[in-house]
C-alpha cells in the first residue's frame, strides 16, 4: 500500500505542471547530460511509461535560474512529434551555454490533453582548458557600423596584436587589412582596442556590413568557431523636403542610414530612386526619369546589406499646375507668358492651344517658373490653355481669345 502511494505522488510532483494525472500518463527519466569534450552537451531522455496516445511534440526545459525548469521563461528546445520512439537526444553547442553556471534540465512530452514533465537533473558546462580561444558573447547584439563591441570568451591574448578578429563578408574592404588563403578565400580583420584572456574590444568596422556577419578569432594561428553578428535595420525618421518635385532630390535621415559601402536601393512608391550622395544619418535621392512619381503621398523604402525600412507617406510628390497667361487675348503668332508652378524643370514643360501644341520660344532659368510661348494658328474664338508635364495634364481655368 505504502509503495502504490509513493509512486502515485512522485508522479502528481514529476510528470504534469497541470496535475492533470490519471492512468495515461507518461513518466519520462531525464538521462545524465554527457559533455562532449568543449564542443557542447548532450541532453538525453527515455520515456519509462509509454500508454497508448500520439505525442505530438517533444523535448527539453532547461535554465539557469529556475531549479524546476518548466512552459514560461525558461529555455524549451522543441524536438516536434515522437511516434515508436522512447529515447530522445539533442546537442547544444558550447557557443551557446554559459560556462562554468549550473544549468536545470528536464525531458517534456505532450500530448493532446497532457504535459507531461521528467525528472530534472542539474550539471555545469566547462570550457575546459584547452588553448583554442572561446566567443561566449558579443554584445551589442545587432550592432551598427563604428559601434564599439566587446567580445566575451576564453583564452584570448592579452597582446591585442595576437587577437585577429577576421569576418566573413567582405566587400570594398582595405586590402592592407585583407588576406587570401590557398583557397583564394579573402578575409579580412580590424584592429583590437583593448583585450584581456576573457574580453576583447574592436570597434565593428564598415566593411563587416552584411545583415548577418559572422565575426571569429585567431590568436597564435588558432581559430575559435565563429559568432554571428546582426546588423541594426536603418530607420527613416525624416524626408525632407516634404513636399517634393519630380527630377528634384529628397534628403532622407535617420539612425543607420548612409553608411553601407554596398549598393543601396531606394523606392518610392516601388519606382527606382538615384542615390546620389551618402554620409552618416542621410541618403540623398535624385526622383529622375524614367521613374517620375505620380502626384500624392509617396511610401518610401530603404534597402542595404541585407535590412529593409519602409516609412509609408514619406513625403508627397505636388501636382504641376498652370498658374496664368499674360495676356490672354491675341492673335496667332503672339508671345505670351505662362507662369507655373510645382515643376522642377522646365524642359520637360509642353503648352498647348485646344489640341494644338505652342512654340516655346523662351524658358526661364532663374526661378520665376515662367515660359514664353507662340500662340499657335487657330480660328477665333475661346481657347482652353493646358499644361502638359509627363503624363500629367493641367488646365488653366481662364480661357484665352483669339479675336
């Protein structure tokens, strides 16, 4: 009788954070992490009880601060259904556990109406004492181009020159901080500010560029695994000016824009902008043909490296307009002046008379948005003057006499 009630209560504490417990439960036996070498752990279970039922999904809780690791902020390693198997495994790699920290694991299974918990077992990665230099962490991670990161690990030098920080995305880099393997293989390095045997310091450099960069280590010709480095994704907090003209250019700023040595496209309203100049926090972007944009607000897109940003009414494109005509009464053959407004150039500016298209005789380059133009032969009477710039038509609400 004794037996049957210690059985019963270890499984109401091991096998269900729901103390759903009836006789379909699992009973899971969290097996011993074994350490392979410092490449990382392996976490093992078995499951003891197996009733009839589908597990659909699988695996292991683990922390650092809680003794009972369970669903909620601790770690869950998601190993998906378990059909005929009672055993099951997973490898965490050394990069991703702290040393030297005691960790809490548990096997899980769940079923459709059950989850169930196994038996929790506790143990501490060591790095051991081997001379290949360790990355544990870089923070901050992402990071932007000129952001000072400190790298945390083991077995560093504590002569920065001896730590090499080397990346593997490599573009328009200084050749004189690049070299070439047998393999043609190009990396390249940047120097180190400061270093300890646990820390390093470098300043991220602007040819580590690529949205995911992976950064490793050689000290004395030996090489760490690597650490993946993430990039902040740029943002546009202003466009200016905000009410733009078509051929001219917009200045759009923000926190990590203007520093990528690779291409950077730009779309507005999905049509191709000409990025003309770059510094930090700005990108300067020519509206040029063929790609003028329709009048209305413009959604803007920002893409480098890898990131995107997307900043929607950006700014609004003005709608060209005729503005008046002096005089408006003439015969064919007369000059008269059309004033305007909204349109960067005048080059692409045509007049016309009804259906009939007007001589320009003068354009007026000195900001009075102004053009002369030659009445063209028609019958007398009233004559609709419009504006016609791309494909944009305006029309001017006086009409013009033709006596």
């Amino acid at each position: 009788m004794k037996k049957w009630f210690i059985i019963a209560f270890l499984a109401v504490i091991i096998l269900s954070c729901e103390n759903n417990i009836n006789k379909n439960y699992f009973l899971i036996q969290t097996g011993i992490v074994e350490q392979d070498d410092t490449l990382g752990v392996w976490f093992k279970a078995k499951i003891v009880n197996r009733p009839s039922g589908l597990i659909s999904d699988h695996g292991f809780y683990w922390s650092y601060v809680s003794s009972s690791p369970g669903p909620g902020d601790d770690n869950c390693i998601s190993l998906g259904d378990l059909l005929d198997k009672d055993n099951f495994s997973y490898f965490l790699p050394g990069n991703q556990i702290d040393p030297e920290t005691k960790i809490y694991l548990r096997g899980y299974t769940k079923t459709d109406n059950y989850l169930s918990l196994g038996t929790i077992v506790s143990f501490e990665f060591n790095k051991g004492s081997d001379s290949y230099p360790r990355i544990y962490n870089v923070t901050p991670n992402p990071s932007q181009w000129d952001d000072t990161l400190t790298i945390s690990g083991n077995n560093f030098s504590l002569d920065p020159d001896f730590n090499i920080i080397y990346y593997n995305y490599i573009i328009t880099a200084p050749w004189s901080e690049c070299t070439r393997n047998v393999d043609g293989a190009v990396a390249c390095y940047t120097p180190v500010l400061e270093s300890s045997p646990k820390m390093i310091k470098i300043i991220r450099p602007r040819y580590a560029q690529n949205a995911k960069t992976d950064l490793y280590i050689s000290v004395r010709d030996n090489i760490t695994d690597t650490f993946q480095l993430d990039l902040k994704p740029p943002e546009i907090v202003s466009v200016s000016p905000s009410e733009a003209l078509n051929l001219g250019t917009i200045d759009i700023r923000g926190p990590n824009l203007g520093y990528s040595l690779s291409p950077t496209e730009v779309l507005l309203n999905n049509k191709q902008g000409y990025v003309t100049q770059q510094s930090p926090g700005h990108i300067y972007v020519l509206i040029a043909e063929p790609n003028v944009i329709p009048p209305g607000k413009v959604t803007l897109k920002v893409s480098f490296d890898g990131v995107t940003t997307e900043k929607t009414d950006a700014f609004t494109i003005l709608t060209p307009e005729i503005v008046s005509c002096s005089p408006l009464t003439g015969n064919p053959g007369t000059i008269v002046t059309i004033v305007y407004r909204n349109i960067y150039s005048s080059s692409k500016i045509y007049i016309y008379f009804n259906s009939t298209a007007a001589t320009i005789t003068r354009r007026y380059d000195d900001g009075t948005n102004r053009l002369e133009v030659r009445v063209p032969s028609l019958p007398s009477g009233e004559t609709e003057i419009s504006l016609h710039y791309y494909n944009i038509t305006d029309i001017l609400e006086t009409k013009f006499n033709i006596p």
